[in-house]
C-alpha cells in the first residue's frame, strides 16, 4: 500500500501482515537443511513431477519419466487436493469433499500410468503422494521431507497469460531464491519427440 506524502513524494506502507510474513520467510529460510540423500547407498535421485488435469503436465511427465529412466533415477507424482473454500466446514461435507478429492487423485494417478505406457515407459512405476493443502506448501513440505527428492520437474504452460500460477508461484516468485531444489521447467510447446530428444 502506498501513501502520498505532504510533499508530493509517495512511501510505501508495510502492513503487519506483510511484516509477519517477511519474518516467517527469513526465519525458513535459516533454517538448516535437511541434506540430499540422492548419492548415497541404496538411495535414488526422485524426480518429482506436481500432478493435475493440465496439459502442461505431460510435458514434464515424459521429461522427468525419461530423465528418470536414463540416470538409473526414481519416478514420483505428487496430486495435492487444495481446500475448497465454498465448501462449509460441517463435518460431513468436509469428509464427503476429502473423500472426492482423494478418489481424483486416483482417478489422475491412473490416467498418468496410461500416459506413462502411451509414450514408451512400460518399465517405469511412480512413486505416488497425495497431500492436503496449498500445492506450494505442500510441494515444499514434501521436498523436504524426502530428502531422495532431488529435482522438480514443471511444465510451462504455452498460454500467452503466463506460464502457469505454479511455475509464477515456486520459479518467480518468493520462493525462488530458497527452494530446497532445483526445478526444471519443461515448455509446454515442446512435442514428445523434442522432449525426449533434449531429457
């Protein structure tokens, strides 16, 4: 928010909420690190690929399904179910909308098996995690939990808005600087060949 002052000269205005939550950044981001287990003995580096009904996402599944495969690496979808918000908090209709959202992410898991077998990876079977929440926390919270996890891979989508609100929120946004990995960002104007070729 801005103010203008007496003088002409306009000053930005922090709200104590912003304040809150530049205080939470920076204490997150000093927190130490769990460290990557990716190399170490009996450990394979993850791949982790954010699940939805986008197109984009294909792209980084035959990205991240064939950079698995060639680096001796691990598959992994993750399907977030988000609040719903119109959704009144009674307890049987929170149950009833959880219950929906979990059998989609099923029903997602399924179709990206398919996807999976259509372009050529029979041999590949994902490691799968459903979470509750906001996707960005979530995909954090899981990264840093499993510390096999060692690149995010998202697809970009090829609208001329913008690349997508995950690849604005995790690539662009505050979380860039202090994401626990790297994130490849597969465009989502490549074909499968193209991908292929460069994965």
């Amino acid at each position: 928010m801005t103010k203008t002052r007496s003088d002409g000269t306009m000053r930005t205005m922090t709200t104590k909420k912003q304040t809150d939550a530049t205080k939470k950044e920076s204490a997150e981001a000093a927190k130490p690190r769990r460290k990557r287990q990716v190399f170490a003995e009996g450990h394979k580096r993850k791949f982790l690929v954010v699940v939805d009904e986008t197109p984009e996402c294909e792209s980084a599944l035959a990205f991240a399904a064939s950079r698995a495969l060639r680096t001796k690496g691990q598959l992994a979808l993750l399907y977030v179910v988000e609040p719903d918000s119109d959704v009144p908090h009674f307890l049987g209709i929170e149950e009833v909308a959880r219950e929906e959202g979990l059998n989609k992410a099923r029903a997602v898991f399924r179709l990206f098996g398919r996807k999976l077998k259509a372009m050529g990876f029979e041999d590949i079977v994902p490691e799968e995690f459903v979470r509750e929440g906001l996707k960005d926390e979530e995909i954090t919270k899981l990264i840093e939990e499993d510390t096999d996890i060692g690149i995010l891979v998202l697809g970009a989508s090829k609208d001329p808005s913008g690349p997508g609100p995950l690849v604005t929120t995790l690539v662009g946004g505050r979380l860039a600087g202090t994401f626990p990995v790297p994130i490849t960002v597969v465009p989502g104007s490549l074909g499968l060949e193209e991908i292929l070729a460069l994965a």
